[in-house]
C-alpha cells in the first residue's frame, strides 16, 4: 500500500494520498488548493493520480479538486447529497474504489454535514479487513467533529453519534487518520496527533461515550468560532471548479484595496503605511487570522520580498480570499508603540485607557485582568465600525502577544488610537499581577 500524510500546519487540515505503488496508482483524499505537495510526491514515487475523494464540502478551506480537475484531469468523487455543481463521481454508503490490491470502501457517516463520509482503507494482498481509515471530519484525536455548521446542531449530534459508533465497529486495531488536527475550527478538543486507532479512541475519546443523551448534551456544548467565510468557501467547494490563480505582481495603487502587512510585529510597529492590518505570516493560523480581521475588499500585500508576499497569497487563496490585487514593499511612516508592563500596570491604576482582553471567552476565563473588558480579536473591526469600542485610547492584551497586535493594528486601521501589549496575560501572571478567573456554570455565562 502506498499512503501519505500532508499537513497544513496553518489551517490545521490533513489530506492524504492512498494507492498501491506496485499498480501506480493513487488518489488524493481531501486536497487543500496548494496541490504542488501531492504532484510532488506522485512524481517522485512515479505513480499516476486517478482521482480526488473528497469526505465533504468543506467550510474551513478551499478545496484543490477543482484545480486537480482542470490542470490533471482527474475524476472528483463525492456523496451524492453533497449537491456538487461540478462533474462528479458519486459516492454512496458502500462504493468501493479499486486501485490495484488496494481497496478504498466509502462509509457514509453524516452528522458534521449530510453528504460526510469516511474511506475505510484495505490491503488485498494482507487481508480483506480494512487497514486504517479516513474519518474527515467526524472522528478527531482525541475529539469529534461539531456538529452546527450545516444543520440544526441538534439534529446534527444524532447523526453523528450514529456516525461515530458506527466507526468504532470497524475494529480496534484499524488505524485512524483524521481530516483535521489541533488548529483547526471543525473541532473543539482535538489533539495535535497527527493520528490513532479506534481502540485508543474507544478507550480515551470522551465523544465515543455509549450514552445517546449524554452525547448529545455534550455536542450541543460550547464551540469553537464559526470559519471565517465560511459560506463562501462552501460554495467554492460546492461550486463550479476553482482553478490557479495567476502571478502576484507588484502594484502601486492602493486606493480602493485594504493593505495587508504580513511582516513580523516589530517590523510593522517600525514603519508601517497608515490604514495596513498586520497579520504576521510567521506566526500560527495566519490565513484564519487574516480571513476573520480583513473587510470585503481587494487586498494589496505588503512584505519583506515577493517571496513573501508569493505565500501570503497562496495562505489567503485557501481560506477564499482571491481578490489579492498585487503586493508592494512593506514600510512607511506611521509607526506604534508597544505597552510595556509597567506602562499598562499605571494606565490601568488611573483608568486612563480602555484596555480590551482579545482572546476567545475560555481563555479569559481561566484567568484575566481586573478592569479589563473582553472582545475576541475577530470581533474588533465589526465592534469599532458600529461604534462599540471608542475609548479615547485602547490597549489591547491576548495569552503572548500575537493577537493582541493584530486587533489593535484593526483599530488604528479604523481610526482608533490603540496599541498593543508586548507581551500577554503569562507576563502579567509571571511579574505577579492580579489575575482572576471567571468559571462557567451550565452552558453559558
């Protein structure tokens, strides 16, 4: 059997390519649009590509079938509910894929969507039982997948309890390859582990708990934030083939375009242009980071070199940012000054600022500031343009830093006079300072 993991580390998505290498043939299972990783390795292991499975339409990224449709001419295989309005192969509850002594078996397992299905993986040459399986998104490490993003959340949960138990039949030492690890928005607990076994998980995933009702009460529970574009991006995977993009050239009129600054934070504090968003492409989740943060408008890039600018354009393609006008030279006039501790610790003593905790409500309430108010940094264009932050200055805070600079250059983008904290609430615990914590009761506050 030839098998391959590809993890994108930014967007916390996981796809594969499956086949058996004595025939030369493979699929790709679930590509991100950045399809050169997969033709990569079919190259080097001289096999040829025959199709895409894809487990779902998914709503974090954009998918590359469409590209490996257009440009390879490869066949997309999908569950017929999943209202393709491209040319598709459909899947239903038992297809089998052959690919030499390899033998991909489709398990249709709804519940974070209708059309959701797994691919359970056999090696003829070794057996007739499955080898692993893809679970996409239903069954995570450690975790399983929400279930609100395409249905009402609750007839979502039945599904997937169906789903989940009915995966966990296929044998505790199949192994388990999941279509997201921690990082991503599909779920809330799962595990950087990049895979398992459905024994492990039937012993250690609280999801695959025999208890319907309890189930349900649990998957009805808090959740992550919706994916930015979330709508959008479904409707590119469900939609007519995306296909490449062309060139990033550089541009030098920024009139009608948002100028994203995608170089580190004190690079952009030195000198920025005035109005520029800074969303480090350095640091974690740069594309969901920008996708939530950015206006609906064309986005000019500014970075170090077109190098850099190349993969900032690649990272917000596929989150379905594709108006990237062009990119320039990062730099300018306008410049801000980080907060020191010591600073904050006096701004706050005489109320002299507004000072807003931009982490997500659970980290803030493990542990936060006294005085402080609470806005996720997705949250602050959308707050500061109905008027909802209008401090005569704003400081924001996050855990360490990196989110904190990113809503206060949104602000300043806005208008607002507001700078970051350099550093973050484990600063602020390790110098002492006054912490206190916020416990949820039930399901809310």
């Amino acid at each position: 059997m030839l098998f391959k993991q590809f993890v994108d580390d930014d967007l916390g998505c996981a796809s594969y390519l499956v086949g058996d290498e004595h025939a030369g043939l493979a699929v790709v299972v679930d590509p991100g649009y950045r399809i050169e990783p997969y033709l990569e390795e079919a190259e080097r292991r001289g096999i040829r590509l025959t199709a895409v499975l894809e487990t779902h339409n998914h709503a974090d990224h954009v998918s590359g079938h469409g590209r490996l449709a257009l440009e390879h001419g490869l066949a997309v295989h999908i569950h017929e509910a999943a209202g393709a309005q491209y040319p598709h192969e459909p899947l239903a509850d038992g297809t089998e894929i052959e690919l030499g002594d390899v033998v991909i078996r489709t398990v249709h397992t709804p519940g974070h969507r209708p059309e959701h299905c797994a691919f359970a993986v056999s090696d003829r040459s070794r057996g007739d039982e499955p080898w692993l399986v893809l679970t996409g998104d239903s069954l995570f490490v450690g975790d399983a997948a929400r279930p609100d993003l395409a249905v009402e959340a609750h007839d979502g949960a039945e599904d997937l309890f169906r789903s989940l138990h009915r995966l966990a039949e296929l044998g505790d030492g199949v192994e388990v390859y999941p279509g997201h690890v921690a990082g991503s928005l599909c779920g809330g607990a799962m595990s950087s582990k990049a895979s398992t076994t459905i024994g492990f998980e039937r012993r250690f995933n609280h999801a695959l708990i025999e208890d319907h009702d309890e189930f349900v009460g649990l998957a009805l529970g808090p959740q992550p934030p919706r994916p930015p574009n979330m709508e959008r991006i479904v409707e590119h995977n469900r939609g007519p083939f995306v296909g490449a993009q062309p060139p990033l050239e550089p541009v030098s009129d920024t009139r009608e375009a948002v100028v994203l600054d995608v170089r580190p934070v004190r690079a952009f504090a030195s000198g920025h242009r005035p109005g520029a968003v800074n969303v480090p492409i350095s640091g974690p989740s740069f594309a969901t980071k920008a996708a939530f943060v950015l206006p609906d408008r064309p986005v000019v890039v500014h970075a170090d070199d077109e190098a850099e600018a190349e993969r900032a354009r690649r990272a917000l393609n596929a989150v379905g940012i594709f108006e990237v006008a062009g990119w320039q030279p990062g730099g300018g006039d306008e410049r801000v000054e980080p907060v020191t501790m010591d600073e904050l610790e006096r701004l706050l003593a005489a109320g002299e600022v507004e000072v807003l905790d931009v982490r997500e409500a659970d980290e803030r309430d493990a542990g936060f500031i006294p005085g402080t108010d609470h806005m996720p940094y997705r949250n602050v264009r959308q707050a500061a343009e109905n008027g909802l932050v209008n401090g005569t200055q704003v400081v924001t805070i996050c855990e360490s830093g990196a989110r904190a600079a990113v809503a206060a250059s949104v602000l300043k983008a806005t208008g607002i006079d507001a700078r970051p904290v350099a550093g973050g609430i484990a600063d602020w615990r390790a110098r002492g300072g006054e912490v206190a914590s916020f416990r949820r009761c039930g399901g809310g506050h």
